[in-house]
C-alpha cells in the first residue's frame, strides 16, 4: 500500500523560518531509517504557500490564484510517499517521527490509488494491469 504523508504548514513554515540544525538532523535521521526499512519512495519539504499558485477549474474556465493562501492549517509543508504494508504500519512510522515543527504541528496520512482501486471502471484499451 502507498501512502502519501503529509505534512501539514504551521504559521513558522508559512513565514519560511527554516528548521533548527538539531530538527534537520533529526529529519535526516528519521528519512535514513524510512530508507533502510525500504518504506520510503520519496520526501521533500515544500516552499511558503507565498511562493505557490493555484489553478481553480470550473468547467472550461482557469483562474489563477497567487499564494500564500489563507487557510494555513490547509497547506501542506512538506510530503512523503511511502511503501507500506496496511496504514496501522504507516501511523506507527508517523508516531516515531521528529515533530517536524517548533510547535504543535500536524501530519495527514493518505491512502493512494491503486489501479485495482479502478476495476470496475478501467476497461482493456486504458491498460488495466
């Protein structure tokens, strides 16, 4: 099962203060043995939403929309994706995780897709594998 971890943006992260020496060996630590246990697929830290944009779809029409957008506890800091066997695997990695803020601060943990998730849906021509 993959599992996309997300972490979610405080106001420190929003404001784009960088993290400690100590938290970023901490992190590093952390991604090291996400590594050896052959869990992580990939991580990385995310910009200031200051630094972002977002599309907005209705219908045919495209609006862009400039960052930092105002909903901090919405925007996601930083991410991994992880290869896990069930999500009680990937809430158990979350706990031994280094709070990746200063303060109190929150990661969401979300199930990807998988094609089988589609089966009922796919058909021969789309590549059903």
């Amino acid at each position: 099962m993959r599992v996309m971890v997300l972490v979610k943006a405080t106001t420190d992260s929003e404001a784009g203060l960088l993290p400690t020496t100590e938290l970023f060996d901490a992190m590093g630590r952390f991604n090291d043995e996400l590594a050896a246990a052959g869990i992580l697929l990939a991580a990385d830290g995310l910009k200031p939403s200051s630094n972002g944009k977002r599309v907005a779809f209705d219908g045919a029409s495209r609006m862009v929309i400039d960052g930092p957008f105002a909903e901090t506890k919405e925007v996601v800091a930083g991410f991994w994706l992880w290869q896990v066997k069930d999500m009680d695997e990937a809430v158990a990695w979350v706990k031994r995780c280094p709070n990746p803020m200063p303060g109190p601060s929150e990661i969401e943990i979300r199930p990807l897709f998988e094609m089988s998730d589609f089966a009922d849906v796919v058909t021969p021509d789309r590549g059903a594998a």
